[in-house]
C-alpha cells in the first residue's frame, strides 16, 4: 500500500505523460507494440553487454534509509540496491556514476551536503558494478581530501574509476576494463566543478570537458589496447528532459571524430540533468544524454515545488559484436534500456519492468521515461526497452 506522498508523486508524474502524450501523438515507440518491454538477447558470439547507470548521490533522506538498513548503525545501500542487481550483475561490464564524494566520517562536506559515507561504493560493489565514472560538479566538495578519500574507498571494494585523481601519473593512466574478449577503455569528463577551484598544483585532478581533450584522449586509449571506448559525460542543464545546446554540439563533435576512418568514440553516456534525456544514434554511434538519477532523493524546481522525475532514470544496455574484419569497429548489436524509479517511501531501486504488475502507478512512470527516451527517434535505429 503506497502512501499519500508517493501518491501525489506518482500522479504528478501520471499528468505530466499524458500532457507529453497529447502533445505528440506521432511519438516513437519501442519493438513492442504493446509497450512491454523485449526480452533480453545474449551477446553474439565472441560480443559482450555493458550496462551503465545514472547519478548516486544520495541525499538525506535516502541516507537515513541506509542508516535504518544497517539498523542505526551506519549505513547499508545493499537492499537499496538490489532490485537492479539482476540487471547489473549479468552484463559483461558494468558502469556506474558516482557524483558525490565520500566521507571517513559519514558527514556532508559541501554547501548542497552531498557526500556520501564510503559504505556507498560497497553497496554498489556488491550489485556487480566494475567500475564508476567519478568527475562531477561535486567532485571537489572535499578537495583534494575528498579526492583521495573516494578513490581509495573504490580501490578497497575492487571498483575501478576514472575521471578523478590523486596523482599526475594515474590521472594520465587510461582505465582499461575486460569485457567479454574485448579490453573497454572508460573515460570521464565534467563540464563544471560548482565554483571549487582545483587543487593548487594540481590541475590533473578532475577532468574538465573539452572536445578536443576528450578526442585526444580516446585515441590514446585506442593506442593503449581499447577496443571500445566508452566516454562518461558530466553535462546539460539541471531538470531539462531535452538536450541543451552544449550537449548536442559536443555530441556532434564526440561521434564524428575518426582515426583511419574508424569513430574514435564508440558510446557516450551523460549524467547530471538529473532526469532522463533521450538516446540518440548521432553519426552512427550511441548517445545517452542523460542517464537520470539513479540514487538521489528528493529534487526540488527551482519553484520550490518537488519534481518526481528526479526519481526516475534509466539503466543502458548495449550489446556489441566483435568487428567483421581486422581492425574494424566493435559494433552495438542491441541497444536497450531499463526504466528504473528509485522510490523515497521505501527506500529501493526499483526495476519498473520487474515490478510492473504492482500498479498504475508504476506503469505511468514507465511510460513517461520510455517517451522521454525515445523522444528523439532512438526507434527507428533500433533502441527497445529491455526487460
């Protein structure tokens, strides 16, 4: 039985899809006419699946949710998490977004308090994730300190990163991860760092986006080994369900660099609007504007008012297929999504797919995101929403 406020949530949410509806009757749709969601296909021969995640940056009162989970004694996001462990868990390589710092002592460095107790990167660990993009606006709330805190509280649950460093040499490292046969090169990059200077001497410390660094740096990547390079992008404007401006040129210039006639680039992942955006196919190669708020709380407009899509996100499945001839592309042979809810009364992530049967109001919820996603003719190149 769900509770006045998520009620008033969800309906919220209910009103705002049917306003999208009547507004575009002509929307895209996904392989199923029916709006359920495809079932999951393995990975061709020899291929692999990635899955990637929005924003963690849980506030409050999802904090105190964590802190009940472990029973009062510090906090647990486990059981937050876990209602996406199927998914995650069963790709090939899974990637996440950690937008907030941790903290030794569970506290909240940073005017907006987003930092997060290290117990968080354990939680996402232990649903399956294999490495977490780390350069955000927050990612300087604690400094230099906050740097070094987080990174070595992914090392100790064995997640790897990029985006952030605590040395010259490992900001220069490339992060190579195995999926499948393949060797997947993660790169992260942020268009702002909320007015935190960066640390004297050391301007390695958070990657800054530039087109012509994150080019640069994908080509270095494929001299390293990649076989696929899959870039993490921090921008666009906050509670925005369209894609700004900075976001849709630099997606333009991403996609359309090549080396040898082969794309430099072979997927880019946004974060940071803190609502889903749409997938877009731009110059052949997969775009997600943004990925949503995986674990967050409660968002406010700037009316004051509570906006439940800062709830609501996605979980991006791609499958690729090794290339047809030497030296070729690696090629997404699938590419779904899985509309997610992370609900405040409880306290879960939950996988709207697997909890359909439990209501409207989920169903609502789905629906709104899947129009959101596919609001750019993502259908047409193929995108489907996966089980």
């Amino acid at each position: 039985m769900i509770n006045r406020r998520r009620q008033v949530a969800l309906a919220l949410t209910a009103l705002l899809a049917t306003a999208a509806a009547c507004q575009n009757h002509a929307r895209q749709e996904d392989a199923s006419p029916s709006g359920r969601p495809a079932p999951a296909v393995p990975a061709p021969g020899g291929g692999f699946t990635l899955v990637a995640s929005g924003d963690v940056m849980p506030q409050k009162s999802a904090l105190d949710h964590a802190n009940l989970d472990a029973g009062g004694k510090g906090h647990d996001f486990r059981q937050m998490l876990a209602g996406v462990e199927p998914v995650v868990s069963h790709a090939d390589l899974a990637l996440c977004h950690l937008a907030t710092v941790t903290d030794a002592e569970g506290g909240t460095p940073g005017p907006a308090g987003v930092g997060s107790p290290p117990q968080l990167v354990e939680g996402l660990a232990a649903v399956g994730y294999d490495s977490c993009s780390t350069a955000s606006d927050r990612a300087l709330d604690g400094g230099a300190d906050g740097i070094r805190r987080t990174l070595t509280d992914l090392d100790r649950t064995g997640l790897r990163h990029a985006g952030t460093a605590r040395t010259q040499a490992e900001a220069a490292a490339v992060t190579l991860l195995g999926a499948g046969p393949a060797k997947v090169a993660h790169l992260s990059y942020t268009f702002d760092v909320n007015g935190n200077a960066l640390p004297s001497g050391q301007p390695w410390a958070v990657n800054l986006l530039d087109g012509n660094h994150v080019v640069a740096d994908a080509r270095a990547a494929r001299q390293a080994g990649a076989d696929v390079v899959v870039v993490s992008v921090h921008w666009g404007t906050d509670g925005q369900d369209a894609p700004d401006q900075q976001q849709l040129t630099l997606a333009k210039q991403l996609t359309a660099a090549r080396t040898g006639g082969r794309p430099d680039i072979d997927l880019v992942l946004g974060t940071h609007a803190h609502i889903p955006q749409a997938y877009e196919k731009v110059n052949g190669t997969w775009v997600v504007y943004s990925l949503g708020d995986q674990l967050a709380g409660e968002l406010y407009n700037r009316q004051g008012r509570q906006d439940p899509r800062g709830n609501q996100s996605t979980l991006a499945r791609f499958t690729f297929a090794p290339p047809t001839r030497p030296g070729g592309r690696w090629e997404v042979a699938r590419a779904e999504f899985v509309p997610q809810l992370y609900d405040i009364d409880s306290g879960r992530v939950v996988d709207l797919n697997a909890a359909i049967d439990q209501g409207a109001d989920y169903t609502a919820v789905r629906d709104t995101i899947r129009d959101v996603v596919l609001g750019r003719g993502a259908a047409k190149d193929g995108l489907v929403m996966g089980e």
